[in-house]
C-alpha cells in the first residue's frame, strides 16, 4: 500500500494546479480522508510558509473513482496580513468531487483554555485493533500503517445527556517527517477514519449506507501524527438518514489540538 508520505507528495502541473497519485486500494470509491489531504495540501502549497493552516471546511459532492488521479485546483480567495484564505476543488473527469475552504494565520498573542481529557485507559492498556480482527481484511490492507485501540463501550465515561460515544486511541506506525505542516496534513487524513461510526454506537445491529457528506476540521495547537492522539467522538443526532458527528483530539499529554465536526449519510440498507 501507498505510504502516507506518497500520498500527499502531490505533482504541480501550473501555479495552481495539482495532482495526487493514483492509491492501491481495494476501496470502490475513493477514501475521503485521502481527497481532504492531498486538497489541504494543494492549499498549502500556495501559501506563504509564515501561515499556518487553522481550518478547512469541505463537502463530498461525488463519490470519487479510486483508480483514476484527482487534479486539484486552488482559487487564492484573500491575502491578508494576518490572515489568508484558499478555496481548493477537485477534479475527476470534468466533475468537482470535493470543494474546500482553508482558512491560515500567522498566529497572534491571545486568551487560553481548552476541554480537559477525558479519563480513559492508556493505549498500551488496550488491543491493537489490526491485531484483533487479523491478517487479509479491508483494515489491513488499506490502512496498515495506522495503530488504533479503540476503548471498549463499557469503559468509556459517559457525559450526561450525550446519546452516541466513541474514543479512539491512534499514531501513525513509523515515524513522520520533522514538518509540522505534514502531521497537519496527515491528522486531515485520519480525521475522516472512524468518526462516523460513532453514529452506530447506539444501533450496533443497524445494517447502514454510510459516506462523508461534508467536514470541517480545526488545528487549535501543534502536535504529531506519529504519537498517541486521543480522538473523542459522538454523534448528538442522527435522521432523516444523515447523522451529525462531532471529535476533539487531544495528545498524550491533555492538551486539545484539534475539533472536528461531520455529517454523514446513515441510511438503512435496502432489502
């Protein structure tokens, strides 16, 4: 399988226009986690390297085709002094298949707080979930590279009130480049794994349809992709065949470096 670092080494073909690669991958459709890193880092291709990325909101429009590459063309919305925003679309035979909007900074002096970690067991406490469900299945052959322990229902402290958990432990394997604007890249990617199954925590019979509609992402402070991330997630609704996800991520040590929040398609399969 495609490295991480293949992944998102992306091919520029003018100033502002890109290309991914072509991911092995037994996936009938491409992976959003993939389309939402390699555009974030079409986007941070054109920015100047005194702005960091803080946000990026983007929508699936169309089911991509895993065996053919997506160009990706990048519109330089605003250049401020603090501030400067891209809009980046991919492209797959004439047809967008995702938009994104990604918002830098430069960073300013300001207030501090954030959410407290929630009490959970250590990773190493917990199974290595490639371990648990074994060699030749989908998780193994796609995503091998990614280390996640997944904290058990029973074991996770409930907040009142809140009707669909979910908490992941996860690193990438090896060891990533020193670039802090990698590892951004890269949690861009992961992101998407997971985060809408924490819908079906509380319908764990339910047979769904389930595809990333849309995704907004938050780089609230600096971390590593290649140690333990802690991704707390839940669903506050789910109807009408869509579910509302929501995940803040937090490093080994507590510290919030990261929101996310998802709707995704959870429609009943047919008979």
């Amino acid at each position: 399988m495609s490295s991480i670092e293949e992944i998102l080494e992306l091919e520029q073909f003018e100033k502002d226009i890109f290309r991914g690669i072509v991911v092995d991958t037994m996936l009938t459709r491409t992976f959003g986690g993939q389309v939402a890193g390699q555009a974030l880092v079409s986007a941070v291709r054109t920015v100047d390297e005194r702005y960091r990325v803080h946000s990026l909101h983007g929508y699936f429009l169309r089911p991509g085709d895993p065996t053919a590459p997506t160009v990706f063309l990048v519109d330089r919305i605003r250049e401020g002094r603090s501030f400067c925003t891209r809009r980046v679309t991919g492209v797959q035979d004439g047809q967008a298949i995702f938009t994104m909007s990604a918002s830098f900074h430069v960073g300013d002096d300001g207030i501090e707080h954030g959410d407290r970690m929630p009490s959970v067991p250590d990773p190493e406490e917990l199974p290595d979930t490639a371990e648990m469900i074994g060699d030749d299945t989908p998780w193994d052959r796609e995503w091998p590279d990614w280390d996640l322990r997944f904290v058990p229902q029973e074991q996770i402290s409930r907040r009142p009130g809140v009707p669909a958990q979910q908490q992941v432990w996860f690193r990438y394997r090896g060891t990533l480049p020193e670039d802090p604007v990698f590892h951004i890249c890269t949690l861009a990617y992961m992101s998407d794994m997971t985060l809408l199954a924490s819908a079906r925590a509380p319908h764990p019979e339910a047979r769904l349809q389930l595809a990333s509609l849309d995704h907004a992402l938050w780089f609230l402070r600096p971390f590593r992709a290649d140690e333990w991330l802690l991704y707390d997630q839940s669903s506050p609704s789910a109807g009408l065949g869509r579910a509302l996800t929501q995940g803040r991520i937090f490093d080994r040590s507590g510290t919030l470096v990261a929101a996310v929040v998802q709707e995704g398609l959870t429609r009943l399969l047919r008979e």
